[in-house]
C-alpha cells in the first residue's frame, strides 16, 4: 500500500515541511520520537499521513506532551499497519483494544451486511464486529488544530463521507499556512 507522510515543523518563520519514510515506525512511541526529531526546541510538530487516498490522519506533538491524534476513517486505517498504529492507541484510550483477527473481523462483516443489509441502529448495542472492532468513520482529537484556524467541525468535515484524503491534507495545509510547501514535498 502506498502510503504519504509528512512532518510539519512550527518555526518562528512559519512552517518547515519534509516528506519522511515510515520504514522504521512500528509503534506511536516510534512515530512520536520521528516526529519530535524535527521540532526546535518544544515547539508544534504535525505528521500527516495518507494512505491511497482511503483515508489520513494528524499526529500533533507539543514538546513532552501526549501526541494528539486524528484520524478521518478508523475501521479504513486499522486495516493497515501504520494506521492500525494510530487506531490502536485511540481505541485502547476509550478502553476497547481487540484486534486480534481484525482482517477476519472485516471480512465478515461484509460477508453479513451484504446477506442481510442490517445495519445495528441502537445506540446501546455494540459496535458491528462486537466490543473492540473499530469505529466507521472519524476517531480521535478533531481540536487538534483549532489553534491554527481548522476548528473541530472543519476537520470533521473533511473527513467525512465522500471526502477525498489528499485533497484534505492539502485543505488543512492551506489552513495552516504552508498548502505551497506541502505539496513541492508531494
């Protein structure tokens, strides 16, 4: 799977963009420390990662702080491995980490939906897939980035339905200040 990640360091110039590998990043602690590699001093550093236009995600590191996350599709991005990273960590913060045959889990819920075409509309009921399976849709700190001028229900709206990930990735940058120099590292 092909995938785009860049690191968006905050300077006292503005922004300073680089495109990285992921070769070496198996957890969000490895992620972090790539991340924090690129920031002067305790200053703001922004991953975004893409992966073929399925779905993005927004790592923010603030000096020592936890990474804030987002992610614009969960269930899309669990089904890889540097976003299984990322959901990964989310879930287990609310306290729902399984993912133990998640490919498995995926293909039958396809297999299921497409017999019967139910969809669970309760909002007490588990999720499709049972306690653990990953969320359709957005999951994470969409304020992120309010700070910068994207507010939550931009990021939101950026993420949903029908909503192209590189060409998000591209709105957020424009946001921030930096849309030119994100896409010459494109």
């Amino acid at each position: 799977m092909a995938y785009f990640a860049a690191v968006l360091a905050r300077t006292g110039a503005g922004w300073d963009v680089s495109e990285t590998e992921l070769d070496d990043v198996e957890t969000l602690a490895d992620l972090t420390d790539l991340a924090r590699e690129a920031a002067e001093d305790d200053d703001t550093v922004l991953v975004f990662i893409e992966q073929e236009d399925a779905w993005f995600a927004v790592l923010r590191i603030d000096g020592e702080d936890d990474p804030r996350i987002f992610v614009s599709d969960a269930a899309a991005a669990a089904r890889s491995s540097y976003g299984a990273v990322l959901t990964d960590e989310l879930i287990e913060q609310d306290g729902e980490a399984d993912f133990d045959d998640l490919d498995g889990l995926v293909a039958g819920l396809d297999d299921e939906d497409a017999e019967d075409g139910a969809v669970a509309e309760d909002e007490d009921e588990e999720p499709v897939g049972g306690r653990g399976a990953s969320p359709i849709g957005p999951i994470g700190d969409s304020e992120l980035l309010t700070e910068f001028g994207m507010t939550a229900a931009d990021l939101l709206e950026l993420a949903g339905e029908g909503a192209a990930p590189g060409d998000a990735l591209g709105e957020i940058a424009e946001a921030l200040g930096c849309g030119e120099v994100l896409e010459a590292v494109r």
